[in-house]
C-alpha cells in the first residue's frame, strides 16, 4: 500500500469550530504528524441552522494564518452539501453534520488513494456527554465504510488526535490569533453581513465560561 515508505496521507475534516481547529493546529505543530502529508477538507453544510456563511469565513482566515505562519504545507479542498429544501418536509431533524461529513470525508478518500489517515475534531467532552454519542459515532463509521465496499483498498484508519481533551483544554493550546476567528455557534445572527453567536444554543451555552472567562 505504501511501497515508497512515505507517510501516509491524512484527511482532516475541519469545520472552522473549536473541535477541528484544534485538531487542525495539533496536525501543523506537533512533531508526532510533520512528515504526514496534509489534505484539509471544508463542507459548506446549508440548512436551517444558517451557520454556513460564518463557517466559511473562519475557515479561510483560519487557513490563511497556517499558511504564513507554519513552514508545513497542506492542499485544502470543498465540497457543499444544500439541505435547504427539506423545508418543505415541515421536520424538526435533517442530517446530522458527523454523517455528512462522513460521507463526504469517504468520497474524498476514495479519490485520493494515498489517504489513509482521517482525522476528526472528537473530544472528551463529547465523549463524557453520554446520550446518543456512541450511536452516532457508530453510525458514523457505517456511513464512511459503506462507501468503501467497492474498493479493494483498505479502508482508513480513523484518528482522533485530541480526544483526550475537553473542549476548554483544546481552546486552551489555540494561539491567540487563531482564536480570534474560530466560530463555535450552531444558529449565527447576521447583522451588516456580520455574524455573531446567539449566545443561546447548545455549543454557545457549552463553551461560554472559557471563551469570555
């Protein structure tokens, strides 16, 4: 699989949120994946959450510090995924972001082969908040392998470089400038095509005594 003894390539999915920029600046310092080679892959996920626009944005500027301030290279690709016409099937649930991404995340391992790494923004946080986490993650992996059964590859091999660590701890080891662009909220207010947190979902709720402590 790996004839030229290089190291494999790793997928990391970054959403421009807490999880994957921390995972995103764990891949571009730590001594343990420099010689990796790096594809970052962004999805502009539309649905009636609105956070698309305000992802978007932390995404480039995010990128755009690694690129001048690490000496590490990285080929960063998109994808887009529109679930706004579910509208019109007057439901509460639309597809989960960790199912889309794996899907998507499948299909750009598939075509490009030398991926056999992927990386995702999971935490201890996520890990300790019980409920459905388990299931979805499983599910998650379904999704990811289903797309495989066609190839004679093997599938990738998931990592989650900061599990271990809670969000706060993640926000923690984010230089300040990376912070500054990092969004986290679920329903973004847009005001002079400015977006802010709502101060009231889930995530904003979650993280809001570290991020203004």
């Amino acid at each position: 699989m790996n004839p030229t003894n290089k190291k494999p390539a790793i997928l990391c999915m970054f959403s421009g949120g807490i999880d994957s920029t921390g995972v995103l600046h764990e891949l571009m310092t730590s001594d343990k994946w420099k010689d990796y080679p790096l594809i970052i892959h962004h999805i502009h996920i539309f649905n009636r959450e609105n956070r698309a626009r305000a992802e978007a944005s932390a995404v480039k500027t995010i990128l755009n510090y690694y690129k001048v301030n690490s000496d590490k290279r990285f080929l960063v690709t998109e994808s887009t995924f529109d679930t706004m016409g579910f509208a019109g099937l007057k439901s509460a649930r639309y597809p989960y972001d960790m199912d889309v991404c794996a899907f998507y995340g499948a299909n750009a391992a598939v075509a490009r082969k030398e991926i056999q790494l992927v990386a995702w923004g999971r935490t201890k946080t996520d890990v300790d908040s019980g409920g459905n986490f388990e299931a979805r993650m499983k599910r998650m992996q379904d999704i990811f392998s289903s797309v495989w059964i066609l190839e004679k590859e093997p599938v990738p091999k998931f990592i989650f470089p900061l599990i271990e660590l809670t969000k706060e701890e993640i926000w923690s080891k984010l230089p300040d400038d990376v912070k500054k662009h990092v969004w986290w909220c679920r329903t973004p207010i847009y005001k002079n095509d400015k977006a802010s947190p709502c101060q009231k979902c889930g995530t904003c709720l979650q993280v809001k005594d570290f991020i203004n402590g």
